[in-house]
C-alpha cells in the first residue's frame, strides 16, 4: 500500500522536524583539544544533521541546535570520550514529525 509519503525525500521530512533550544545548557559538548582526534574529524562528515564542523583554528565546533539525537556521535567518540553528552530537558531538544 503506497502513501503519499513513500515518494517524499528524506531531507523534505527532516525539514518537517522542529528544534526547541535550551539556550545556555547544550546537550552536547565538545571537549577542549589542541589538534582534532580523528574520531572529531569524522563527525564533521557523518552527522546526519551536520552539527560539527572546523572552525578558523582547525578545531571541531559543535553547533547542536537541530540535533536529531540518533546518537552517531556518541559511538563514533565512544572510545575517545571527545564529547560529553547528555539528553536535553524535557520540552527541549527535536521534536519529531515523521517518526
């Protein structure tokens, strides 16, 4: 049985998702580094949101406003405990409109 939303593209359904920011308290925080772990460096390519990325001196940012949580970045750093996280407050963080 075919639904309107078979044919719709991801990135339009991700569109559809909403962020509610806790302004202050983000969910994720990168730790203080010199030089990227090659961990870091994979985020800025394969976070589904794109939330990391290298700024003017060469190190990985996290701009986690638009997080979807799926967690990539905990198992990608799991070993090098690069980040903390943490799940956002209640009433913050994404909200989900397909699912």
């Amino acid at each position: 049985m075919s639904t309107e939303t078979d044919s719709v593209k991801v990135e339009e359904k991700l569109y559809y998702n909403r962020y509610v920011v806790d302004a202050g308290r983000p969910h994720v925080k990168i730790r203080p580094h010199e030089v990227p772990s090659q961990a870091l460096l994979a985020l800025t390519k394969i976070c589904p949101a794109g939330c990391y990325a290298l700024n003017d001196k060469g190190q990985v940012e996290v701009t986690p406003d638009g997080c979807m949580e799926c967690g990539t970045c905990r198992i990608v750093c799991a070993d090098t405990h690069d980040i903390e996280w943490n799940y956002p407050r209640g009433g913050f963080g994404v909200l989900f409109k397909f699912g």
